[in-house]
C-alpha cells in the first residue's frame, strides 16, 4: 500500500527537520564550553546589607564588583557561602538567581542548583567558583582563586 501525504504535512515535516538541524547545528557549536576570562582581585561583600543570605538556600546576584558580568553568591548551609561567575559554562550568558530558588541561564534555560551544579539544560558543567572567606561580618571573594570543575 502507498501511503500519500499531504503538501501541507510534507512542508511541515521538511520544516521541522530544518529546524531541528540548525538549532543541533548552533547548539553543537558550543560543545567546546564556555569559561569566563580570569579576573584578580577581592570583592568585600557586608552581609547585613544582604539579609537573605543569613539563610541556607538563598542567593543573590552582585553587579558592582571587578567582573565585567555578575556575582552571584549563595547561602548553600548554615554559615557557609560560596561565590561564583554568573557566566554560563554552555555559551557565556548571564546566570542570574531564579524565582524558583536556584540559578537559571536565560538563553538556553539551563538551570543550576545553589551549589553551581547543572540540573537541567545544556550547560556541561558546573560555574566557576571562587574561593570564599568570612572577615568580621563581611565576605570576601577571592577573583584570584577560582575553581574551574
């Protein structure tokens, strides 16, 4: 038996594979990763002027620091905090801190848990991660000192 198919479902399978095809194509393309330009210096956070991180589970993203894009620092457990990049690790877009409690990249929606880690997404592999301190009450970010997982 042969089988007929419409010029209208013919159009719209062919434009579906196109599609399809270039968003493997452009998507393939960023297999190489993406790592944000290395930065050195200190960024002096004072936690009473961010509340929220008090809090295990909270996050917030600075854009006043030496880096030519955000901070984004967490409250992972109680009295620890980590820092890292907001560059996305799948083509460099901007993390920011999500409504939905971790971290999310607009462009190809990858999502972060609070700790860095993919949880959804494109992107290959954990944000880069700068080392952290407590002084006093305020939280240093060490630029020089970055993890790269």
């Amino acid at each position: 038996m042969r089988y007929q198919f419409s010029n209208a479902y013919s159009r719209f399978f062919l434009l579906a594979m196109i599609v399809t095809a270039l968003l493997s194509w452009s998507c393939g393309k960023a297999k190489n990763e993406s790592l944000p330009p290395e930065v050195s210096g200190t960024v002096t956070i004072a936690l009473s002027d961010h509340p929220s991180l008090q809090r295990a589970g909270n996050a917030v993203s600075l854009h006043n620091t030496p880096l030519d894009r955000g901070l984004i620092v967490a409250c992972t457990e109680e009295g620890v905090w980590r820092a890292f990049d907001s560059w996305c690790t799948h083509q460099g877009c901007e993390v920011s801190v999500s409504a939905y409690g971790g971290l999310e990249c607009p462009c190809h929606i990858s999502r972060f848990t609070i700790e860095g880690v993919p949880a959804t997404g494109p992107a290959p592999r954990p944000l880069v991660e700068y080392k952290t301190q407590l002084n006093g009450d305020s939280l240093l970010v060490l630029l020089d000192e970055r993890t790269v997982r």
